[in-house]
C-alpha cells in the first residue's frame, strides 16, 4: 500500500510509521509526505532521505477547495492509496474527503469522543480525568468525529502537566498508529457504520 502523510509541525508520528517500515513491521511505502506549512519540522526531518516531501502552502491559495484540490493531485501523481493524517492542522472540506472517501486516517491525543480539537491533553487535564489516551479514527467532514480503528489508554498522573501527559500519550501514538497502518494494509478492517471491526488472521 502506498500512503501519503500530511502533516504541519514536529512529525514524531511520520517518524514512528518510518521506524516501524525500517523494522519490517510494517508493509507500507510512504510515496509523500506534505506539509501545509512551509517550517514545518517534519520537511527538515526528511532532508537526506528517498521520501518526497512537498510543501503546500495553504497562502498561496485563494480558497481551501483550490488547496485541497492541490493536495489530491500531488497525492493521485504518487499514487497515494491511503491519507495518514499525522499533525496536520487543517480540518478537511467535503470535495477531498469525497475524493479519497474511506481512505482518509487520523491519529488524536485523546479517547474519543472526549476532547475532540485542539489542546486535547489539556483538555483532559483540566476536566479531571483518571485516564485518557490517544484514538485512530477514520476521517470524516467532523472534528474528529469518523469511525475509530483502534484506541489506547494511559493514566492520568496527579502530579501531570500537560507537557507529561502529552508525552506519555504520544509514545502510546507511536505504537497505535503503525499498528492500525498494519491492519488496513492487511485487509483486517471492515466497516458496518460506524463501528470498525478487525479481522482475525
Ligand atoms: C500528535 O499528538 C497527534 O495526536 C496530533 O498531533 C500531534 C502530532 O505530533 N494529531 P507529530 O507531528 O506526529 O509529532
């Protein structure tokens, strides 16, 4: 399977999924990886190596149609099967989840439904949750709302900051998302709604 990573900042998630390819744990080829934001982190994590890393910036575009419609082509020229949303900032309209309808994937630093958006470690900091953890979802036109694949749980500690709580869900990320990388590749994932179901072997 051929994805294509979107991402905006640090790319720890596009570093987790390549470390899991270099293992062999995982079968996929990232054939791009596009950042919307021109200093984003996870462009200069790329330098020296055989992946593609493009920049779109979203200010070029007059309209968020033009720049998704910029996207999908850079993705259909590399033959993208599968959109791995890891960091990217951006909340997709319906001509481009209709483009890749069902093959659009998300990592999110909580157990949704709670904390959906930004700030979702602080967030659940601050509402005084025991635990909370980090979910991947299928992307739908909502805020986190799409079907989800996979989740994990972490505590939440009394003495947490955000910076801690946000550190322990992320290394939590860094294991789910190879893992529900895998089982798409594999086949294992059926929909009936909104629930996901994964196959046995
Ligand atoms: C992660 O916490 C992810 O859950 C959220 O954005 C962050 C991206 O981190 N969607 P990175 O860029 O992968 O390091």
């Amino acid at each position: 399977t051929v994805i294509g990573v979107l991402a905006s900042g640090r790319g720890s998630n596009l570093q987790a999924i390549i470390d899991a390819i270099e293992a062999g744990r995982l079968a996929v080829t990232v054939g791009v990886v596009i950042s919307d934001n021109p200093e984003a982190n996870v462009l200069k994590r790329l330098a020296g190596s055989d992946i593609p890393a493009v920049c779109i910036d979203r200010r070029q575009f007059a309209c968020r149609q033009d720049f998704e419609a910029a996207v999908a082509e850079e993705l259909n020229v590399r033959h993208v099967e599968l959109v791995v949303l890891a960091g990217f900032m951006r909340i997709l309209g319906r001509y481009f989840i209709d483009r890749f309808a069902g093959k659009i994937m998300n990592i999110h630093p909580s157990l949704l439904p709670a904390f959906p958006g930004e700030n979702a470690q602080l967030q659940a900091l601050q509402y005084g949750v025991k635990v909370s953890g980090c979910t991947v979802h299928f992307v739908d036109e909502g805020m986190d709302t799409g079907p989800i694949i996979l989740q994990e749980a972490v505590p939440v500690m009394e003495d947490d900051t955000e910076e801690t709580l946000s550190e322990r869900i992320l290394h939590a990320e860094h294991i789910l998302y190879p893992r529900a990388l895998a089982l798409y590749c594999e086949g294992r994932l059926c929909m009936d709604g909104r629930r996901v179901y994964i196959k046995k072997e």
